[in-house]
C-alpha cells in the first residue's frame, strides 16, 4: 500500500480511502501529494479487492488548491518526487483526475477548504458529500490565473452553465449548501461526519457486483456527450455482456434464495 509524506492510504474493507495530509497548509496541492494521489489511483485500478474509493482531508479541509507560495518562487516540497514527473509529465494531471478516470467509483468526503485546485479536483469524483460550513469555489481569476485543472470544460457539463460562470468569473466562495444547490454536491452533513457519510455510500457500492458497477460508471462516462441513439447503442455494447458473467447469475440466485450475493469479479 502507498503514501506519501503528504498523502496517506489506508484500507476499510473493499474501500480505498485517499488522505489529502498536509493540515497546516489546508492541503494545499504539493508535488508528495500529487505522486500519492496518483499512486492511490493506479492501486485502486490495478487490485480487483478494491471496489471503491473515498477521496478526504486531514485537519478539517478538504484542499486549498496549488501552494502558491510554491508557485511564487519560494520552492515545492518533494524535490526528491522529481524523478516522478521526468519520468510521467503527465503524472500531476492524472493525480488530479484531469487526464485520469479510475474504474472504480470515486467518492469525495469533503470539509472546510474546497476551494481553486481542491474544486478542480473534485470535478474528477463520481458522488461528493460535504459537511454544512465546507466551502467551495474556483478563486483562480482573482490571482490572475486560470483554473487549468479542467473547469472551463467539465464545469458546465456538471452544473448549469449561468451557474459555472458565475463561480468561474467572480471567483467568489460558495457554502456547501449553494454548492448542493446548484448541483455541484450531492449530500450536505453534519460537520465532522463526511467521511463516516462517504464510507456508507462506498459500503453500498461494495455490496453491489463490482464488473456491474464498473460497466455502469464507464457507460455513463462514455454516453455523456453522444446522441441519444449513439448512447443506447453504446449503452447496450458496454452493458449486455454483464448479463453473461458468474457474477450476475450469483445475484439472480442470491435473489431467489434471499441471501447476500457473493461476488467474484467473474
């Protein structure tokens, strides 16, 4: 199992739980962090054990965004990480979900600080749940920069577009509540208990059979931008093999006989 420095890891039965660890800078995106998230994809992808991931903070917050300081010039913790990077450029965009969609649904767990890089990141997640004084926004444009983690393109695909601009272009924080609002989360919790809320949702997916969860995430994906017979017609390609494995046949009987079904991945 990996980890960084800044990024821990650790199992909850068939849930892969992601720990953003840099609490004294609510954090914020370091490169030890970014080599731990990749990392922690690549491992949820590659052990057919894992069923879900949940994606958190340490400290109360969630992530602040890129360590501007870092950015200024004063030096990016990690050095030792470069190597990484050399040898994946890529890595830090697929760390960030930008150009890397794991297989296995992804859940936020989000308090405090969700803010520039940490809501470019939680764009990349498949179901996000917040507790009541979290706060999200896209500040970029109020630092002169540009919210390069995919915003301008997945923002409005995920929430009305008056309302994708308006984050976009005033820069302005939102409550959990507006961000629930306007769709960009799903659940609003008690402070302290989005990871608890988190991991039921992931133990509900964990109950399900793991090849029928892994078909219907990659469907929705695939279908999102096609025409609605495109769609269906992709839909049926990636979903009627399903109805074929040991796995779906275990839940017809398990059904029947009014048990827990036992999956196999087969």
């Amino acid at each position: 199992m990996g980890g960084t420095e800044h990024l821990t890891v650790r199992r909850e039965g068939a849930t892969l739980v992601l720990t953003l660890n840099r609490p004294d800078a609510r954090n914020a995106l370091s490169l030890p962090m970014l080599v731990g998230l990749y990392d922690g994809w690549t491992e949820a992808d590659a052990d057919d054990g894992i069923r879900s991931i949940v994606l958190t903070g340490s400290g109360g917050s969630f992530c602040a965004g890129m360590d501007l300081k870092a950015l200024a010039g004063n030096g990016m913790q990690g050095e030792h990480y470069r190597d990484r990077l050399k040898a994946d450029p890529d890595l830090h965009w697929k760390a960030m979900l930008r150009h890397h969609r794991p297989r296995k649904p992804v859940i936020a767990a989000v308090e405090g600080y969700c803010v520039a890089g940490g809501t470019e990141i939680l764009q990349g997640t498949d179901i996000r749940v917040a507790g009541a004084s979290a706060t999200f926004g896209l500040f970029e444009v109020r630092r002169g920069l540009f919210p390069i983690g995919g915003s301008t393109v997945r923002l409005q695909r995920q929430i009305p577009r008056t309302h994708a601009l308006e984050m976009l272009l005033t820069g302005r924080p939102y409550t959990a509540q507006e961000a629930a609002g306007i769709g960009l989360i799903g659940h609003v919790v008690p402070d302290g208990t989005a990871l608890d809320a988190a991991l039921e949702i992931a133990g509900r997916i964990n109950a399900c059979g793991p090849l029928a969860v892994e078909a219907v995430k990659a469907s929705v994906y695939e279908t999102a931008e096609l025409t609605e017979s495109d769609g269906l017609a992709a839909e049926l390609a990636r979903g009627w093999p399903v109805f074929d494995t040991a796995d779906a046949k275990e839940g017809a009987r398990a059904f029947a006989e009014k048990r827990p079904p036992v999956y196999k991945r087969a």
